[in-house]
C-alpha cells in the first residue's frame, strides 16, 4: 500500500514537471500557438533527464534535490544545452561534409596524369595531417613511393611540431616496406639530426629490409647501433634475419645467428623455429635445428609438429615419426596428434605388426577412436589389398562411434574399384542416413600428405569444380553427385 502511495506520489510529481518544463519552452521561445506541438515534444524529450536529476544527490547531503521539486535553473540549462548541442552537431556534419569534399578533390588532382604532389601542396599552402597521409597512402598504391620523402620533408618544415618520432616511424617504415633504402637511411640520419631516438619498430624495418635484398653488413651495422643505444632486442629482429639468410641459403650464418640471439639474451620463440624447420628443412638439415628445438623451453604448436611430419613424410623418414611423437609426448603427454604420428609411422611402412601393437596401446590408454585414426589403418589396408581387415574394421566404425567422412567414403570406393565387395557397407551407410549428410572432412591432412588422394576424391573435386558457383555452396549435393557418377562408371564397365 505504502508502495502504491509512492508511485502516486512520484506521478503526480512528473505531471507537475511536465507542465513546468512546457512553460519554460514557451517562454524562452516566445513559439506561436500553430508550434505548440513542439513545445510538447521539448518538454517530452527532457522529462526523464528531470526525474533523474530531480532524484539526485549533491554532494552536500543538506542540499539534496527533492523528487518533484524541479528547480528553475537547471530547466534553463538543460534547454539551453540541448540547443547547444544540436548545433555543435549540426556543425560538426557541415565540417566533416567539407572535409571529405576537400579530400576527394585532392585525390582527384593527384589521380591525374603528370600530377606533381610538390606542387599542390605549395599552392595549397599546407594540408593536414589527414590530407598528408592520404596522400602517402596514394603514392604507396600508386607505385610512387619514390616521391614520398620529398613530399615529407615539404610539409614537415611548415609546421616544426611535425618533426617527431612518430611521423618519422611510418615514413621510415613505408620506404623500407617498398626497398627505397636510401631514402629510409636518409630520413633515419635526419631524424636523428633533430635530435630524435629511433624506436625498435625503425630499426627493425631497416634491418630486416636490408637482409631481405641480401645486404647483409647494412643490415648488421644498425643491428649493432640498436645494441649501442640499448634498445631492448625482441626476436622479431633476429626472425627477419634468419628468414633473409634462408632466402639465400646461408645456412652457416642462420646458425650463427641463432647463437648470437641466444647470446644477446633474446630467447627463440615458436616463429623463429618455425623458421629455422621450415628452411634447415629444404636443405634437409632438419636433425640439426630438432636437436636445438627439444633442448629449448619453447612450447611447440601443432602446426611447427605438422610442419615436421609433412618434411619426414616428403623424405619417407617414416620412423622418424616416431621418434617425433616419443618427443611430442615426453613434453605433452599423449595426445590425439601423437597417437596419429606413432600410427603413420607404422601404416605408411606398411607394418601390420606395428600398426596392431599402436592399436593395443591405444586400447590400453582407453583412448576414443576418431576418424583420423580410422582411416589411417584403412588407407594402409587399402595400400596392401588388405580387403580382410579392410572390411573388418569397416564393420566395426559404427560400434567404436566413428562417423564415416567423405576420405572414408573415399576409401570404400577406391577399394571398389579394386574388386572389393562392399554394397553391403554402402548399403548400411545409406539406411543409416551417412550419405546424405553435408560434406565434411574431418581427416587430419597429414593423413592425405602420406597416402595422397584417392580415385573417389578426385572424381569429387572434378565434379564440384564443374558445378557454377550458385551450386558449389550445396555442399550436401556433393556426395550425391559422386555417388551417381561412380554408379555410372560402374555401369559402364560392367555393359
């Protein structure tokens, strides 16, 4: 009951400041009746902003503001606010219109044929620094990077406060992104002329832009500088190193200059491996950087392991498989992309023994079955015509709750095509709904960098890639569409 008073109470107050709100519109605009509506439309839109302020508290607790007492002044001041506010808007839109009006002509002028930016930018008198930097922006995309220090070195001397590290950062930053070496070195002597310090971004761009064209003893000279300066070294520097050296297979130097970052305190990290992996391994020295990477503390992602694996698999180092998933699993336990690494090394030699012996330690380790394992051990049987195992675990994928992908599917047919009888497994896909699902591979691709593509998938990128672009985002269709083509072909070869 109380609370119902309350409520009254409060309502009755808000109907008050309404009607107070509405006189004080009229009189502070003098409106003609014809405009009243208006009026009423003010008073509407301050209403809960009253109730709030009415409601609060000053900092003074003698002094709080009670409910449905509105004072004079701050209905003055909230009118008067709002008018304020709407024209700072409506000022604010007029000078962002003109600004973009402004840049779109600039862009016009200089998008056209012997446009010189020099010379607009002396009869302009000066720009902006939007106008400037959209006008570097331009030179970038429009293969004119040549003219960007000249353009700089203009408009930061109309304005000295525009000589800071910043502004010399992106410059510096640009010209070695686009291998304009000597204008970077220059604008790099001339920043520090004005007595600025180059951040670590400077020197990393000059570093890494010097190794990248192979010159090797600039690149080390401002190397040595950011030691000189005490700059805080990252491995990103030493990463744009190391893949420049791989560039011109410098193998030596890749390793002295791993040394050398370990010596300066600067700890590889999983790029910087990734790196040295990926080029040691072109030059099949690969053992040598494993040895650095198991001894190190990085932590090693998936795709550095994956890297590997694919190099042993490409050389049909199969054992050193592994080696590589007895590695993986001394540092993470035993995860699903070691028992798959221990499972390649054993299919892709075609090893039964080995294959069954991963399987019972998988058992063992009440391990869940997936279909990555699944059609690692059905590949290998397909590979050996192995059509009794082959069919055996083909049985078994429902009861170890495996679901069939489209590499599974591809197996079967391959196997077909080999003289395999398998229309009964078909057929138990099909009542079981298996075939008509979207396409999905859920196979892990190192299983296809081992055993390649089958005939069926295949016949499936054929057939999708034949499809127009509308249909090719039917992805459930693609089965369906094998699956027919594959019943012809049969049908063929039987007539």
């Amino acid at each position: 009951m109380q609370q119902l008073r309350t409520l009254e109470a409060k309502t009755n107050n808000l109907q008050a400041g309404l009607h107070i709100i509405t006189l004080a519109v009229g009189l502070r605009n003098e409106q003609p009746p014809k405009r009243s509506g208006k009026r009423a439309q003010v008073a509407a839109r301050f209403l809960t902003s009253l109730a709030l302020l009415c409601n609060s508290t000053s900092p003074s607790p003698s002094k709080s503001i009670p409910f449905g007492v509105p004072q004079p002044q701050i209905l003055a001041n909230l009118i008067v606010t709002n008018d304020d506010n709407s024209t700072k808007h409506k000022t604010l839109l007029v000078e962002s219109y003109h600004e973009h009006r402004r840049l779109k002509v600039l862009l016009a002028k200089l998008n056209k044929k012997g446009s010189c930016p020099l010379e607009m930018l002396q009869d302009d008198g000066d720009w902006s620094k939007e106008h400037f930097w959209a006008v570097i922006r331009f030179l970038k995309l429009s293969s004119r990077s040549k003219e960007v220090l000249q353009v700089f070195d203009t408009w930061k001397n109309i304005e000295k406060s525009r000589i800071n590290e910043f502004n010399y950062e992106k410059i510096i930053g640009l010209l070695s992104e686009e291998d304009l070496m000597e204008d970077a070195s220059l604008a790099f002597m001339e920043m520090k002329s004005f007595g600025l310090s180059p951040s670590l971004q400077i020197y990393n761009s000059l570093v890494h832009s010097y190794a990248r064209n192979g010159k090797f003893d600039d690149a080390l000279f401002y190397l040595n500088q950011m030691k000189e300066t005490n700059l805080p070294l990252e491995s990103d520097t030493y990463d744009g190193l190391i893949q420049a050296y791989g560039k011109y297979k410098m193998y030596d130097e890749m390793g002295m200059c791993l040394k050398k970052m370990e010596l300066d305190g600067c700890s590889p990290d999983c790029f910087t491996y990734n790196l040295l992996i990926q080029e040691f391994a072109q030059a099949e020295k690969m053992d040598k950087i494993l040895r650095r990477v198991w001894n190190s503390k990085a932590t090693l992602k998936e795709d550095l392991i994956r890297k590997m694996a694919v190099v042993y698999i490409e050389n049909f180092m199969y054992s050193r498989l592994d080696d590589l998933g007895d590695d993986l699993s001394s540092r993470n336990g035993k995860t699903d992309i070691v028992w798959c690494l221990h499972l390649l090394s054993n299919s892709c030699s075609l090893s039964q023994k080995g294959m069954d012996s991963i399987v019972r330690e998988m058992e063992q380790a009440k391990v869940s079955w997936n279909v990555t394992f699944a059609n690692i051990i059905l590949l290998a049987y397909l590979k050996m015509k192995d059509f009794t195992h082959l069919r055996m675990l083909l049985s078994k994928l429902t009861n170890l709750h495996v679901e069939p992908d489209i590499v599974t599917v591809g197996i079967l047919f391959d196997a077909c095509d080999l003289g395999f009888h398998g229309t009964g497994i078909l057929e138990t896909w099909r009542r079981m709904g298996l075939l008509y699902r979207c396409v999905e591979m859920q196979t892990d691709p190192l299983v296809l960098t081992a055993f390649g593509k089958g005939q069926f998938l295949r016949r499936c990128e054929e057939a999708y890639s034949s499809l127009d672009p509308n249909a090719r985002e039917k992805k459930s269709g693609l089965i369906a569409i094998s699956l027919i083509w594959w019943q012809r072909t049969m049908e063929s070869s039987i007539s």
